[in-house]
C-alpha cells in the first residue's frame, strides 16, 4: 500500500488488509490462551527422576547408610512429652488455649537447648563454607508457587495473610529461592551456598494420628536450612555434600539414624532425587523423619527465573555477532534441612534420658548452653 | 462516614451496605416496661474498632467469601456481642468519675464515659426489676402449691404467664444492656501514674541519659550504607520476594543477631527471669485482651486467611496469655518470664524518613520481660525492668535517655510507660529501643488473670467454712529487653571506624566465638 495504486485497488487492498487484521486478532488471542493453558497444565509436570531412584510407594525407599544403634536403656523409657513435663521444659495446654492445638511454649532448658542447637549448626555449616542468612517468613504467594509448593490448593500446608497476597513460609528454601530471581550469575559467582536460620508454619492440614503427638508434629517450628545454587553438572555431587553435612552433624549429636533414597512415589514434584533421615525415637517406638535434602535440579530455577552466564563461550557460537557471550543456562538448586529443633528436641530428650528422670546434653552443645551438661528435674 | 470496609488495608468494594447510619441502632429509654435502646452520638469508631458496627459485618465475612457480601445486612436492633468479656469494676468507675474523665481527656481517648455510667446505672435498674419479678413469680409459684378455687388457680396461671413473658423480656435487654455496656466500657483506657507529665509527646520528661554521643573525627555513615559495604543486608532482594520493609540478614549480621539475642537471655535469666519461646500464632480475643486492635483501620496486626488467628506484634501478647482464666496462689507470684520471639507488625500509617533500613521493618526478633506480680509490688518491678534495660543498654556501651512517657503518649494499658531512646549517629537523632510498661490489672481485669492471697483478709466477707481470702487481679508489666534491627542500627552506626569496619562490643564477643571486628570483605 506504499505505492502509487489506482483507487480501487487501494481499496481492495484496505479490504484485505482490515480481514487480515481481524483474524490475526483472534489467533492471537486463542494463542495467549493457549500458550496460558499450557503453561498450566505444564507445570503439573513432575520433575524427571534419577535412574538409581527405587521405583515405588514409600515401602520401596531403600536404605543408603545407617549409623549407631537402638540405646539399651534397662529402664522404662518415657516419650518426649512426659519428659518435658516432668522438667518443665514445654506447655502444650496453655498454648492451645492461646494459639490451638499444635503449638507450644518452650521453657527453661529447652530454650537453651533450642539456641543452642541453632548457634551450633550455624556454626558447623558454615565452617564448610555456607553463607549464613536469616530470612523474612511473609513472602508473596507467586514465589511459594514458583518453588514447586502449593499455597491454595485444598489441604494446602501454606497459611496465607488475609488482605494481602503473601504467605508464611513453610521452609527457608523459599525465600532463599527467590533472593536470585529472574537473575543471571556469573559462572564464577556459583556455587552460591546458603545456611539459613527462620521459623517455619504449616498448616498441616490433612495430618491427624498418633504421629502427631507433642512435638512431633506442629504448627511453627525453627530450622537451619541449607540451599544451593550451582552449575547442573556439579548438582550430584553437592547432592552428595549435603547429606554428608547432615550426617556427620547428627552422628555428631550421637544419634542412631537411617538414610533412605526416596521412592519415585514419595518425591516432591521438584526433587529429582531425594535423601531422607530418619532418626530413632525411642519414646515413640519408632524412626522419625529429621531431615530431607533433595536436589531439585533445573525445576525450581526454570520457574524462578535463576539463569547463569558460563564464563568460556561455546566452541561454536549460536549466533554471529560481536563479543562471544555464551548463551545463558538456568541453575540447578539443591536444599536440605541441617537441623529441624523440635524433632531433634524429641530425639535428644528420649534417647538421653537417665533413669533418674534427667537427661544428659551432648557434648556439641553443651559450650552452647553456658557448660551445661544436664537438665535435671526441678524441685518444685 | 463512607462505606468503605478497610480490611487489612484492602477496600472491599463490592460491599453494598447502604442502610448503616454513623449513628448507633441503639435507643433506650427510661424503663421499666419496655426497653428500647437509644441512638448516641458516638460518630468516631476510629479508635475503638470494638464498638464499630462493621465488626459483625466483618466476622460474618469470612476470607474466602469476601467478594460476595450480603446484599443488605440489617444490624438494627443487634449489639455487637463482645467475644469476651473483661472484668471492669463499673462502681470503681462510678464513683471515680471524675478522675477518669480527667483521665481520659489527658490521653486524648475517645472513649465515651457518660454513655458507661448511663448504661451501667440503666443496666442495674433493669436488673433489679427482674430480681423484683422473679421474686413474684416464685410467689406465685409457691401459691400454686397449695388447694386453691379452679378460677383463683386460673388467675394465678394467667399471672405466672404474664410475669415470665415479662421477665423473658427484660431478661433479654440486661443481656443486650451488659454487652453494650462492656463493649464501651473496654474502651476506657488505664488510669494514670500521679507523676506522669500531662500532655502530648514533647511533654515526656527525662528520667535518666547515659553516655554522650561519639565524636567521629570522619564523615559518619548510617547502617544502610555500612550493611551494604559489609555485605549485611539485602533489602532488594527481600522487596521482590515478600515487599518493602522486609530484609534478609547476612554473614557477620545473622551472627550478631544471635548474639543479642543469647547473651540478652543471659543477661536477664541471671535476674531471676524464666526463659521461653512462644507461638507466633495466636487467637484474635487474646491479641484483643492485651489491649490491641487487631481489625481497627490502620491496625498493626497482620491476620491469617480463613482462620481467627493473627501474628503477634509482640511476645507481650502470647506471654499474657500463659495464665488466662487461672487463679495462682500468691506464692507463686511474682512470675518472671523473659521470651524470645519474631514479631510481625503492618506498619500501617507510618510512612517517611524514619522508616528507612531496619529502623522500622515488618518481622523482626525481639526478647522481652513480661511481669506478673501482686499489686502493691508492681511500681518496684516497674523500676527493676527498666533498670535491667539500662545495665543492657550501658554494657553494650551505648548512649541513651530514658523518657517517662506523658499522658497523650501512653497506650490504653499503660498506667506508667519508660521509653529508651539510643543515640543513632547515622540518622543523626535520638531512636526508641525499648518500652517499658506497668500495666497495673488492666490486662489481668481482660485475660482474667487473678491469685489468692495466702493469708485471708482480718475480717472475712463470707462466713462459712475454711476461711479461704477473695482472689484479686495480678498486676502485669511488659518491657523490650532487646529489639535486634534497632540495636543493629546502634551497633553499626556507633561503632563504626574510618576504615569502614565495625568494632563488636565487648560483651557480644564470646556469643560470636570471639569475633571482635567486621571488616569489610574483598569481592
């Protein structure tokens, strides 16, 4: 239409044009919905799994490693809540009057014993080079969602702030995801590891049972979590890091413990693989769960926008063009609990208990908690 | 009044309540047949939320429902009904009315005294003419009793019937006289300590100054820039995941947060002080019951989706709490806790200069001392808390004053408020670290907080056996031990050096495994 045209050929040409631009209108359109229904469905899509995980049901997890053995105690044992109150250590009824059901106080040594596993596993993380953090707890639903988790679904373990589009956080994993954002690093930057202390709420919805008794199973709890970014050909081998971290820092505390690779049907959808530790808990007869450390490869950074920039550009360059920028890659992430304090309050109080109704505090701890070496029960 | 229905700070549009005048649905008239409650000019429900009439709007609303109100929602006739009820001495009012509407002017409240003592007098006329009706109808009941004429049974029957429909009427407005009665009566802020200066803020006086302010010899930064060139904080990374006012602390920044925070506890655990953590989460009523607002407009507290729970803004509330509805032996008195939580706060209406950096954040840690004591000991532990505050404030090596807070500065609960102000040469003026409150039985009269004396009193009230002395409400009192951004913002700016590091205080060293410098870190 940029020529010189005769007039009805100019308006054939309009003609045209005006049809062409209505049915490009509602293509385009269909294509937003559909690239919108897409992304939707697509993000249901699990992440892939690691070829050495058992395939399965929970049942089919297997044991990596195990470490020490079940205490021969030679006297009846008490679980963790009749432990903790007979020392005064936590209050569970005024709380639920306070708060409801699956909250708590802690008390006494118990404080001490909390600030004392923190202090100490910061410390022993961070002398393997972890970057130390702490974290805001309200974050917006979006980053929730973009590290896999669900804020609103039915059942859901997110508490959401009325009025607002933010969320508590269930994990630290969350906010640290989303410090590096829709951001490139520099190669050299990574790896980036973080060890980072907040509370943490769920609403543990759906979760009823003798398994959650006392602190097993609460409301709001503090922990120490380990998150990192780095190059994808290096996650395996952090994945590996990481588990060691958590089991030297358990063996550390003289607990017995098993480590298990999780079963393709006992994955979160962002773990590629993922390595539980579950620890004896002789009150409650049984092993529970400590910790997790999964590696979530590229499924967390593909939605959280974290890309890095190698630093040698590729032998054959995508594009001409000046200077020889490789193209940008997303980042694997990897996270793993270093310590969660009320279970291992649960482990510490039931397996070091005395006959005498004391309990001995580990060695690790005990500069922590000013030299104590036992919580003795009160006169009262 | 515009209809609109703040709600967390968001306006709900789609409510279409046309029918709320500013003015109350009550009318009351002198009694005694029939009850009627009368319209009042309270046009200001800014201030206490509790009275407001959307408030029964407000719970019928739950989170999920909030974009389809009911289309009319006629609140005529219908008090809003107090979730709980708080144990205010109303004769104690009565007979002091005077000092509390001196009181109540000095605070600047808008609570509505004659509107109470109107109610309070119409509530207990309305209740002795239902004690006069039941005393008829027991009358009338114990005539039925006996062998009567079948027409004078009838007249008895017919009367029995007139005094209980009566009596269900009456009945029902002393229900309806009570909660008004409390809902305005709660609003009635704490009276006030005889020294405390009369007036608005710039008339709180100086108790005590400590310290002088450091002279720098070089161009002073503030902790923003200091935590940006010691790679301490990131605020932009947190305004992306969470918003503004949001923070993560890094590197030497988490270790000196938690060296507050442990040598604090020990600080304060050696005076006697019980340690604890507490829920974060708590009930509504008892966030109510220490004498916040959680659903005012502008309120500071931040509410949980579906749920009647909110975060705390301080561990004060959680702590108050602990002891609700029981009676503790005076033995047991007093109890000294000192609690460690993260606190949540909305920061609604405070915009500006004095909100940059972690001067005022919404999330943060805090230890505080809460207090429950026998009455006549509470001005002493208001003295033994600020004391500790000060030996805190002074070991840390900082400059402060200590402000007796004045009138128009107190909050409803306090009776006496100690302010400590820390010298923050980066902001170039003087900021609050600390708050210490005596509270006296105003919390305890609302969280039912009571004890019993173990000797009883000379003349016993009731005869009878055992000789058991009447419970009285314990005294309460609340005072920061440490707020760890604003001692952070101290800590950084006062220590500063010129070379750009940040020498740690003495005392914080051992907590940080003997740490003594932040030096600023090669990139």
């Amino acid at each position: 239409m940029k020529g010189k045209l005769e007039i009805s050929e100019r308006q054939k040409l309009i003609e045209e044009g005006k049809n062409l631009k209505e049915g490009l209108a509602t293509l385009e359109e269909d294509l937003v919905k559909l690239t919108d229904e897409l992304q939707l469905e697509a993000q249901c899509i699990p992440n892939m799994t690691h070829p050495n995980v058992p395939i399965g049901g929970e049942d089919s997890s297997t044991v990596r490693k195990m470490a020490g053995t079940p205490r021969d105690f030679g006297f009846p044992v008490k679980d963790h809540l009749q432990l903790g109150k007979e020392l005064d250590l936590f209050d569970f009824d005024a709380a639920a009057e306070v708060s409801g059901s699956k909250f708590y106080y802690l008390k006494n040594e118990a404080v001490l014993l909390e600030m004392a596993l923190v202090n100490w596993t910061l410390s022993e993380v961070m002398k393997k080079g972890f970057t130390p953090l702490t974290t805001p707890e309200l974050v917006r639903s979006s980053v929730v969602e973009k590290c896999g988790f669900q804020p609103r679904g039915d059942n859901t373990q997110v508490y959401s702030i009325e009025g607002s589009d933010q969320c508590l956080i269930g994990t630290a994993e969350i906010p640290v995801g989303g410090i590096h954002m829709d951001a490139i690093l520099a190669e050299t930057q990574l790896p980036l590891k973080y060890v980072a202390f907040s509370h943490c709420f769920r609403t543990e919805a759906g979760a009823a049972g003798a398994a959650t008794r006392g602190l097993y199973r609460v409301h709001q709890f503090s922990k120490v979590e380990m998150f990192v970014l780095c190059r994808p050909e290096e996650s395996e081998s952090y994945h590996e890091e990481l588990i060691k971290i958590e089991e030297d820092l358990f063996s550390a505390l003289g607990l017995h413990y098993k480590t298990f690779d999780m079963a393709s049907g006992d994955l979160g959808a962002p773990a590629y693989r993922k390595f539980d530790v579950e620890a004896w808990m002789p009150g409650l007869g049984r092993y529970g769960e400590i910790s997790s450390a999964s590696n979530c490869l590229d499924y967390q950074s593909r939605r959280l926008g974290i890309r890095y920039r190698p630093s040698e550009p590729t032998p054959a360059p995508l594009k001409k063009g000046k200077g020889s920028l490789a193209p940008t890659q997303f980042v694997h992430t990897l996270n793993a609990t270093a310590c969660a304090v009320p279970r291992m309050i649960v482990c510490l109080l039931e397996n070091y208990q005395q006959e005498d109704g004391s309990v001995i505090i580990p060695g690790p701890l005990r500069a922590f908690m000013g030299g104590l070496e036992l919580i003795t029960p009160k006169s009262t | 009044m515009g209809l609109q229905c703040y709600f967390g700070g968001t306006t709900i549009q789609t409510l279409k309540l046309a029918a709320i005048p500013a003015s109350s649905r009550f009318i009351l008239n002198p009694i005694p047949k029939t009850l009627v409650l009368n319209s009042f000019s309270r046009h200001n429900y800014v201030y206490c939320p509790l009275r407001n009439p959307f408030k029964l709007l407000i719970r019928a609303l739950s989170a999920t429902a909030v974009q389809t109100a009911p289309a009319t929602e006629s609140l005529d006739n219908k008090v809003v009904k107090p979730q709980w009820k708080a144990a205010i001495d109303f004769k104690w009012i009565r007979d002091n009315k005077d000092a509390v509407a001196l009181n109540i002017k000095n605070r600047n409240s808008n609570a509505n005294l004659e509107l109470v003592l109107e109610l309070y007098e119409k509530m207990l006329a309305v209740q002795k003419e239902v004690e006069r009706l039941r005393g008829e109808r027991n009358a009338v009941a114990n005539k039925m009793k006996g062998k009567l004429e079948i027409s004078e049974r009838q007249k008895l029957i017919e009367e029995g019937k007139n005094l209980k429909e009566g009596l269900a009427t009456l009945e029902e407005d002393l229900v309806k006289l009570t909660d008004e009665l409390q809902l305005e009566a709660q609003c009635i802020p704490n009276m006030t300590h005889p020294n405390v200066p009369i007036g608005g803020e710039d008339s709180s006086t100086v108790r005590k100054m400590a310290g002088t302010p450091r002279d720098f010899g070089f161009p002073v930064k503030d902790h923003l820039q200091l935590g940006k060139e010691l790679d301490l904080f990131d605020f932009d990374a947190a305004a992306e995941v969470s918003g503004s006012k949001f923070y993560y602390l890094k590197n030497e920044a988490v270790l000196l947060e938690m060296a507050l925070v442990n040598w604090t506890l020990s600080e304060v655990m050696k005076k006697g002080f019980t340690p604890l953590t507490t829920p974060e989460l708590v009930r509504s009523s008892v966030v109510e019951k220490c004498g916040f607002q959680p659903r005012g407009d502008n309120t500071q507290v931040y509410s949980i989706e579906g749920s009647d729970q909110c975060l705390i803004g301080t561990a004060e509330i959680p702590v108050g709490g602990i002891h609700m509805d029981a009676i503790l032996a005076e033995t047991q008195l007093p109890l000294k806790y000192v609690a460690f939580s993260h606190c949540f706060r909305t920061e609604a209406g405070a915009a500006g200069a004095a909100t940059r950096g972690l001067y005022r954040v919404h999330q943060f840690s805090k230890v505080e001392m809460f207090v429950l004591c026998r009455p006549e000991e509470s001005e002493s532990y208001h003295e033994e808390l600020i004391k500790i505050e000060e030996d805190l404030f002074s070991a840390l090596g900082l400059h402060y004053k200590t402000f007796d807070m004045a009138s128009g500065d107190l909050g409803a609960p306090a009776y006496r408020k100690f302010d400590v102000e820390a010298w923050m040469p980066g902001l170039g003026r003087y900021g609050e670290i600390s708050s210490a409150s005596n509270c006296l039985d105003y919390q305890s009269r609302r969280l039912g907080i009571r004890y019993r004396p173990s000797e009883p009193t000379p003349a016993p009230l009731k005869k009878g056996k055992g000789s058991l002395a009447p419970t009285q409400f314990v005294h309460t009192l609340n005072a920061t031990a440490c707020a760890v951004p604003r001692m952070i913002v101290c800590l950084l700016e006062n220590y500063q050096q010129e070379d750009g590091s940040v020498i740690i205080p003495g005392p914080l060293r051992a907590f940080m495994g003997g740490l003594e410098l932040i030096t600023p870190k090669s990139t």
